[in-house]
C-alpha cells in the first residue's frame, strides 16, 4: 500500500487539490502536529448533497490524518446567500427555516465525522454574525476590504450583469469574519472548499494577516463535472441528495453503479478510501471489468452515506435486477464489499420465457407489462410508466410506446422492476 507523508500529499494524489495558498509552508504545518481546517456549510436546504460530498471527504481525510476538522454551519450567512456560482439572488429563508435545515445537516455530518471527544467540532456562524454591531463592524472589518478588488473577483464579475444585490456583496466580509473568529477561537488555519469559494478563502486568509499578523492558508478542491459536461450529482429527480428519504439507498446506490465509464477512476479517488494503486488499475480495465468497479465504487459510496446495512441491502437489490457479478479478488481487493451477497440465489424471482422472435414483433413494455399479469391493465400500465414507476434493467422507462428489442436483453434476459420492490425477469430463448 503506497505510504504518505502527510495528507497533503494523498489529498494530492487523489486529485483533490485544485488551488492552495501558500503550498510549502501548508506541507510544513501539517507536518509539525495536528492542525484544525474549516469548511462552511450554509443551510439553505434541509439536507446536503452531492455536490458538498468533495468537501466533506476533505475533512475525513484530515480528520484519519490527526487533524481537527471544524463544521460550520452557516445560520449566519445562510441568511445572506452566497452568491458564488449563482445567476440571480438565492430565496430568502427565515429564521425558523435555517435553524431547522442546520440541525438536520448537524446530524448528517456526524455520519462522517467523528465528533466525540473534540475530534471534530459543529459550530453555527449565527453566534458571532447574529448579534454584530454593523457600524463596529465596518468600521473594524470593513476597512480592510477593497471594493475595486471585489469586483475583480468573477463571483462578483458574474452576477453584476444580471444584478448584485447590496446584501449578497457582503457575504465575502461575512465568510472572512467566520476564518478570522474560528482563527481566534480555535486556532483555525486552515479553510476549505469548492473551488468556486477561491475568493472568499484568500479574502479570509487576508483580514487575519491584516489584524492579526498570522499565517493562514486556504485550499479549493475542483467542482465536480462528469466527464459528459454536466454538474455531478444530478438526477433525473434533481439533486442527487444524502438524506435517505429524499433520495433512497437504492437510487444513490444505482446513481454511482450508472456513471460514465471514464470517471470511474476519478470517482473512486474522490468518493473511496480505496489504496490509490489498486484504483490506478481501473485503468485498464473495460467491459465486464469495468462494471464490478462501478459496482464496488456504489457499494462503498452507499455505505460511507448511509451506512453497510444499507448498502448490502441496495447490493441486493441491484444484483436482483441485473443479476449476479462475480468479482474477482484482483479487482480493489481492499473493498469492503461483501463476496457473499453476490451469490445471490436468484430463484425466488418470477420469471417467464419468450421467444426470440417476438422482438421482431413490435412488442412493447406495456404489452410485456400486462401479458405477465405484472399490472391488471394496459391503462394502469400505462399510467405507472408515466409516474416513473417501471424500469428495465434499472433504467426507468419513459414512454409506454417503448419497443423491446435486442439492445435490451443483457444476459438473456430482460429485468423489469416494478414500483420499488416488484422484480420480474424475462427470459429471452432462441
């Protein structure tokens, strides 16, 4: 297993560093004991996504190092809105609605990090932002900031075109207020985050030095786009979310089982604690190969956010539909994914034959659906289909009129899926 010196250097190798203040003087910190980093997580919504994954497996990777992550949940700044990487002004919340939304990411957090006995810290902005004296802090913090050089920022750039609200322009005074206390309260030198918050970090890093003559870094991790061009994390449904009960296991499970083929490396990298040379050999791999790591990389993604039951149990499921894998002990040998299950005896699923020909026939999902007794009607099929209620071979059909043909027999067969639980296979027979 490769060796790191420090967590510089693995967070190096998995990709995770996109832009760093300061790189040799970082690398000399975090070698001299443990060190407390931040990332912000603003609560706009009542669950975190997808898209913050990168900076939460940036904190576990300090935390497994030693070091002290800070959590901060922005019930301050939630309150502003950031306007980093947004075309027009986020929805106002209330009060009540972000005091809500902060408890529930508290408690998805603790998922991740490991918050007993100070290893980890959870703190709300709105302790410090919520009671400031805004002529004091103009005054004392404001003055150090240069409006000329805000607008350079293409945060900033971005959203003049469309209109910048007063109100979101000091959200960069208010995220550099957040390093500075946390600086001063915990000897915080270290934040983190997407890259979209290049400008915020450095603006931060920049009022400590000012007020305080102290080093401090700042460190971004790419933003995630798959290798098609779109946002990572996006769903048919939306957000690919991490609360169970807005996305199920079983969805986030077959999200991660249904990437492109070539960010699996990546991925895996970014989303595993997997050995770096065993993911390096993904690679080389392609076809059948290339499958059982996209099924290992869902299975251990699944388990990091909702736990190993839960991940056996979408493991099941997905193996349910499209069949037993075998995975060969040279391919991630370090998963922890369970050999067992994949012998899944597959007798208990109905099942029919039908023969080759009758692709040749125009037969379609409805026609399937209702010949197989699977739904009483050709109407309730249909109405099911458009409520995003059946699948084939995992992937949801969106037109009733859909034909059956050769492209969708995989292994001699069809699997179909019917709400969540209902599996029927289909076999095909010369």
């Amino acid at each position: 297993m490769r060796k790191y010196k420090n967590v510089y250097e693995e967070l190096q190798d998995r990709g995770f560093i996109q832009q760093i203040t300061d790189p040799e003087p970082l690398i000399d910190l975090l070698d001299s004991g443990s060190v407390t980093c931040y990332v912000g997580f603003d609560p706009t919504g009542d669950s975190l996504h997808a898209g913050h994954l990168m900076a939460i497996m940036g904190l576990m990777h300090m935390q497994r190092y030693g070091h002290r992550p800070i959590a901060v949940v922005g019930g301050g700044t939630a309150m502003v809105g950031d306007p980093s990487g947004k075309t027009e002004m986020r929805k106002m919340l209330t009060r009540e609605q972000i005091q809500d939304n902060g408890k529930k990411i508290e408690k998805q957090l603790a998922h991740y990090l490991d918050f007993s006995d100070g290893q980890a810290i959870c703190v709300d902005n709105y302790d410090w932002l919520g009671d400031l004296r805004y002529i004091d802090f103009l005054r004392d913090i404001g003055r150090h900031f240069s409006v000329n050089r805000m607008l350079t920022f293409e945060t900033y750039k971005m959203r003049l075109e469309k209109g910048l609200s007063f109100l979101e322009f000091n959200y960069q005074l208010l995220q550099s207020y957040d390093f500075f206390m946390l600086s001063r309260k915990y000897d915080c030198r270290l934040q983190m985050g997407g890259d979209d918050q290049w400008a915020n970090i450095i603006a931060g890093a920049d009022l400590i030095r000012r007020i305080d003559s102290k080093d401090v870094f700042g460190l971004t991790f790419p933003l995630l786009v798959t290798a098609s061009g779109t946002k990572m994390g996006k769903t048919e449904s939306g957000a690919l979310w991490l609360d169970k009960d807005k996305t199920s296991p079983y969805e986030y499970f077959q999200y991660w089982v249904n990437v492109d083929d070539r960010d699996v490396c990546r991925l895996l990298a970014f989303f595993t604690f997997l050995p770096m040379e065993e993911i390096e050999q993904v690679d080389h791999l392609e076809g059948a190969g290339l499958n059982i790591a996209k099924t290992i990389l869902a299975f251990e993604a699944t388990k990091l956010t909702h736990g190993k039951e839960e991940a056996e149990k979408a493991l099941i499921s997905s193996l349910a539909v499209f069949g037993k894998r075998d995975i060969p002990l040279d391919i991630l040998s370090s998963s922890s994914i369970p050999r067992g299950l994949l012998e899944l005896d597959e007798a208990n699923i109905p099942s029919a034959i039908i023969p080759r020909k009758s692709l040749q026939e125009k037969l379609t999902i409805v026609d399937l659906l209702t010949q197989f007794s699977l739904l009483p009607s050709r109407g309730q099929a249909r109405r099911l289909i458009q409520q995003g209620g059946i699948y084939v071979n995992g992937e949801r059909v969106k037109n009733s009129d859909l034909v059956m043909n050769e492209s969708h027999v995989q292994e001699s067969r069809i699997a179909l899926r019917i709400g969540k639980k209902k599996h029927f296979h289909i076999f095909v027979k010369n």
